[in-house]
C-alpha cells in the first residue's frame, strides 16, 4: 500500500493540503488525488510535458469510487473545489463548473468562452457523477464529449444549432473531477463507454475506508488554509511564466524502460487504460516535479509516478472485473423482468424466462438470480403438476418488480 505522506515535502502544496485534511474522515488515495488536481488546475493550458510530436497536456479526469457515507467522496470533491475556486478568483479566462448541464450546454458555454477570452479553459467539479451525466439518454452522450475533449486540441469546429449556428472552440482544456458509488459506476460504464475511449482518460481512485474515524470534527485550520491558497496562486503565476517541463535524461531512460518492458493486460478495461498509460505516468511526474518546485521531471519522479498509476490501474480494474460479473446479472434481470411484467398476473414457466437468460448466464446463476428475487419479494414462485406428473416450476412477477432500485438491490447480492 502507497504511503502517501512520503511521497512529497511536507512543506510543498501537497504535502500542506494532505496536513489539511487530516482533519477529515476522508481515504488517503482521495486527498492525494484532490491535491494533483488542485494542482493541475492551477497550471492550466500553459504548462504540458513537451514530448515531440505528442505533448502531454496535465489536465485530469479524476472520479473517487466509493460506498455512500463512507469514505466522504462529497467532502473531497468540495474542498478541492473550494481551493480552485479561491485560485480562479485571479484568472477569469478559466471557467469553474459545478452543476448538472447537458453535452450540448457545455459545448456552448466552450463555445462561448472562445468569444470572449481567445480560449476554452474550464474546471468541472461535481460531488455525483450521476448528476453530471444526467438521466440515461445523455448518458451516452457526455463521456463521448469529455472523451473529444480531453486532448485539449487547438481549435474545435462543427456541432451547434440552425439558431445558434456551429460551434468553435480554440485553446481547449477540460479538468475534471466528481464521484460515484461503485454499483453506479458499474451500471453506466458499459462496453461501449470503455471501447470508446472515456475510461482510458480517467484516474477511477477506490477506496473502501477512510484513514482514519473522526467521532467529532474540529474547526479547520485557517492559517493552514491560508497557506494552501498561498502556494497554490504562487505555483499558477509561476506556471504562466515557465517553458514548458522537460524530462531529464536520466528520467527519460527510466521512462523508456519501463515502456519498453512493461507487460500488456488482457483484461478489456486495463488495456484500454495501458494506450494512455505513458501520458498518465508523464503527467503525474510533471505534477510531482511542479509541486517539489523543479519544474523539471526527474528519475525520482518517474519512478514515484509509475508507482502511483500502476497502483491506480489495479485499484480501479478490480472495480470493473467486477462489472463484467455484475453485467450479466443485470441485461438478465432486464430480460426476466421485462417477460413477467407483459405477462401480467399469468405465471410463466421457469423454463420459458431461461431460455430468456441462457445466452447471458448458466443454469446455476439462473437459479441464484431467482432466489435473490424471491427473498426480495420481487417475485412468486409455485409448483404445479405437469405432463405425467412431473412438476412444473411457474413464476410470477410482484408490483415490487417495478420499484425503483431493485437493480441496484440485485447486484449488491452478487458483489
């Protein structure tokens, strides 16, 4: 397990900001992770890695993962935000977004960022992901966007309205952060989602505890505070004034032999992240080096920085091995639920809804799946006698088959 505490100088931005939250009962990955994207925002557009031909931009899509009222996601998104609100005060070509909005808002308020500030710089913060997202139809929607925008490309075209005629957007940069429950996350991130691109883009930090139970909060340090948003303003004046970072030659062999050398995943999740491992691992070197104030990545930084992603990579690729257990529980279930409910009140054969299941799960998980909708009471189960005596399991759907939550309910049996 990463010691987070001993990976930066106490006296850095880092290093003050996770002093800070010691006062939280937040997970440790959390307040780390909050502190490079604080940090990132403030760099901004202005400083990227300069790698030939592929720079790498140091903006973050971070999303924490865990159980509600556990690990307080909420509290850690809205102290990070808190700090680069404070910071943006200073700089009002970067927008700061906090809210639900849908795919085609975003791209407007982009849009109209470029008018006004020659740019389209923009933090988003929001504690749930899923209202960010949004309701289902622009589920599909948002992540393909974040995904188009995340490369920060130097001028966008196309899109818009017949009244508001296309959308154009130079200097793009998106920073993102929010939160999930796991059991969300599952539902949404789909195939398609992974297959697209949007996963490989994002930091999906997990934790199941915090660091430590706080019975009873002190009040929070201003002075230490103060300090936090000292540091940070400082490093964003810095950033706008600097060439951009360079690795150095010793850190440039470590980075190359780890790429050379690294082994290829074939879980679909992890290969994806792995097409955008080495900008990961570069960026999070640059924020590292940023915060020790070098301004230069070195082999430390390299090292510290595969630390931490491949960490991450596992971390987050248990939370979607998981999801392919889950999924074929839950396209199962949607079929089940779907035959009983245009039944109506005639019972339907259990070997009927099976045929409906077997191309997703075995009889055995057939079975398992009923069991857990009976003791929900989703569902009534009777035996009768067939053809030639032999008994005939019949099925039939409750009213609590179309309560809200039942999905959710059905695959925290299945964790």
């Amino acid at each position: 397990m990463i010691n987070y505490n001993e990976l930066v100088p106490h006296d850095s931005f880092v290093g003050r900001y996770l002093v800070y939250m010691q006062s939280q009962e937040t997970a440790s990955a959390f307040d780390w992770w909050c502190a490079l994207w604080c940090l990132s925002a403030a760099c901004a557009r202005t400083t990227y890695v300069n790698r030939p031909r592929a720079p790498v931009y140091l903006n973050m899509f971070v999303i924490l993962v865990g159980d509600s009222g556990v690990v307080r996601k909420t509290t850690s998104v809205h102290i990070a935000a808190r700090v680069v609100r404070s910071m943006l005060a200073h700089y009002p070509d970067i927008g700061m977004l906090d809210a639900k909005l849908t795919p085609e808002k975003l791209d407007l308020i982009l849009h109209t960022r470029t008018a006004t500030h020659d740019s389209a710089q923009m933090c988003i913060a929001v504690p749930e992901l899923a209202v960010f997202m949004g309701t289902e139809r622009y589920i599909a929607h948002m992540p393909t966007l974040l995904t188009d925008l995340y490369d920060c490309p130097d001028e966008r075209f196309g899109g818009g309205t017949i009244a508001r005629g296309a959308v154009q957007q130079r200097n793009v940069w998106i920073h993102f952060l929010s939160a999930s429950t796991p059991i969300w996350l599952l539902k949404t991130v789909n195939p398609n989602v992974v297959e697209g691109g949007f996963t490989s883009r994002c930091y999906f930090v997990n934790a199941s505890e915090p660091k430590h139970r706080v019975a009873w909060p002190m009040a929070p340090d201003v002075s230490l505070y103060k300090d936090l948003l000292e540091d940070v303003r400082i490093i964003a004046a810095e950033a706008r004034s600097r060439p951009p970072v360079q690795v150095e030659q010793s850190a440039l062999g470590a980075f190359t032999n780890w790429y050379t050398n690294r082994q290829r995943s074939i879980d679909p999740y992890k290969q994806s992240f792995e097409a955008r491992e080495d900008a990961h691992v570069l960026r999070v070197a640059a924020l590292i080096s940023i915060n020790d104030g070098q301004w230069e990545i070195r082999e430390q930084h390299i090292n510290t920085a595969i630390a931490l992603i491949t960490d991450l990579k596992e971390s987050s690729g248990n939370i979607f091995e998981l999801a392919t257990a889950r999924s074929k529980y839950a396209t199962a279930l949607d079929a089940l639920r779907m035959q009983l409910i245009s039944s109506g009140m005639d019972p339907v054969p259990r070997g009927r809804l099976f045929m409906r299941c077997k191309s997703r799960m075995d009889h055995q998980e057939f079975m398992e799946l009923l069991d857990v909708l009976q003791e929900l009471g989703a569902i009534q189960r009777f035996e009768v006698s067939g053809p030639r005596g032999r008994p005939t399991d019949l099925i039939r759907g409750t009213r609590k088959l179309l309560q809200h939550g039942l999905g959710d309910q059905v695959l925290a049996r299945f964790g």
